[in-house]
C-alpha cells in the first residue's frame, strides 16, 4: 500500500513539473508588448492630415502672394490719405495695378434730363493708366471708387454707365496704356467732398490700400 501510494505520489510530482515547464514555454513565446508597439506605431491616421492640411495651407499662401506680386509689378503700395485735386493715387488689387489721377470736379444739378436722387450731381474728370502686368478693365478700376461728403461715410458708387451724355471709361487696358473719361455720382451738398477706395473692397481684400482724395468745396466748379 504504501508502494502504491508512494507511486502515486511520484506520478502527480511529475505532471506538476511538465505543466509549469509549458506555461514557462507559452510566457517566453508570447510579445504581447512588440505587437502593441506595432499597432501605436501603424495607427497615426491623424498626423499624416494635419502635414497635408498644413502642406495644402502653405501652398494656397504661397500662390495668393505670388499673384498679388505680379499683379503690382513688384512695387509697393501704402495707404494714401491726403491726396488733393489733381493728385495721382496708386492702386494694387486682384484684378492689377494702377494709377489714377483726378483733374477736375464740376457739380450739375440734372444729367441728361434727370434730377440727381440727393443734392446734386458730380462729374469727376479723371485718367487711369495701367501700371501693373495684365490686362485690366478701365470700368472695374473706376467701379472701385466712393464719393461722400463723410469720410467715415459711402454715400454714392460711380454710376457713369447708367448716363448716355457722361464720357465713360471702358475698354481694356493693357500694361502701359491710359484712359481719360468720367465717373458720375450722387452727392449731398457740403463744404468738403471725398473720393475714396469702398471699404467693403479694403475689409475683404480685394484693394490692399486705400487712397482718398478731399475735395474743397471752392474747388468744385
């Protein structure tokens, strides 16, 4: 009996030992840390958009500065606020770069027959040249401009389109070549007048300077 027992003994002894030798043998088969690794490593879906976004970002920058580069020729343009009758002001947009300079300013009181819808009527006198690169159109650069008799105001937009006996200015212009026309607005009656960039224009960045001419009211005829 005690043989028996003894043998036993020795059999279960064994089949402890096999069974620790192969749990021994799956914990040093087994990389559970590797393959975490290789899946943090496979999983940066994120990363990979936010360097093409920055990528695209950099590129639509570098195209916008590139074209308002060309369309100003290079030059520099500043903000011109004190400009006067006779004086040339300096333009860069979207659509190019250009001057125009204002001769003279008359007031009338009916165009073509018609009353104007506030005090009277002005017809401006001006040239605009092309200084820039492109090809520009005389009727986008004059469409630029506001008159008011606040500067802190828009009063009126060029309206000369809408007037048979007003000398527009239209047509295309090419590097170099000027325009010598009219632009008509709607104004109140005040001792100071103003012919300005819209700022809508300005805010949205389709004119990237403002320039103002102030006109006396002595120097209207």
């Amino acid at each position: 009996m005690n043989k028996f027992i003894k043998l036993v003994s020795i059999a279960v002894l064994t089949v402890g030992v096999l069974a620790a030798c192969n749990s021994d043998d799956k914990e040093e088969n087994a990389t559970p840390d590797d393959n975490d690794d290789v899946v943090e490593e496979n999983n940066t879906p994120g990363d990979d958009n936010e360097t093409n976004d920055e990528e695209q970002g950099n590129e639509a920058e570098e195209d916008e500065t590139e074209n308002r580069d060309n369309s100003a020729s290079d030059e520099q343009f500043a903000g011109q606020l004190d400009l006067r009758l006779g004086d040339t002001g300096r333009f860069s947009d979207t659509v190019g770069a250009y001057e125009i300079t204002i001769h003279s300013v008359k007031k009338e009181d009916e165009v073509d027959g018609k009353p104007s819808q506030l005090d009277y009527f002005l017809i401006v006198d001006l040239t605009i040249k092309n200084i820039g690169d492109s090809v520009i159109d005389a009727e986008d650069t004059v469409g630029v401009l506001d008159q008011s008799d606040d500067i802190d105001l828009s009063v009126s937009d060029d309206i000369s389109h809408l007037y048979e006996s007003i000398e527009q200015l239209s047509g295309e212009l090419s590097p170099g070549e000027e325009i010598t026309g009219q632009a008509l607005f709607h104004s109140y009656d005040n001792d100071q007048q103003y012919l300005k960039i819209r700022e809508g224009l300005i805010a949205a960045g389709a004119v990237y300077n403002q320039v103002i001419w102030t006109i006396d009211k002595s120097e209207i005829e």
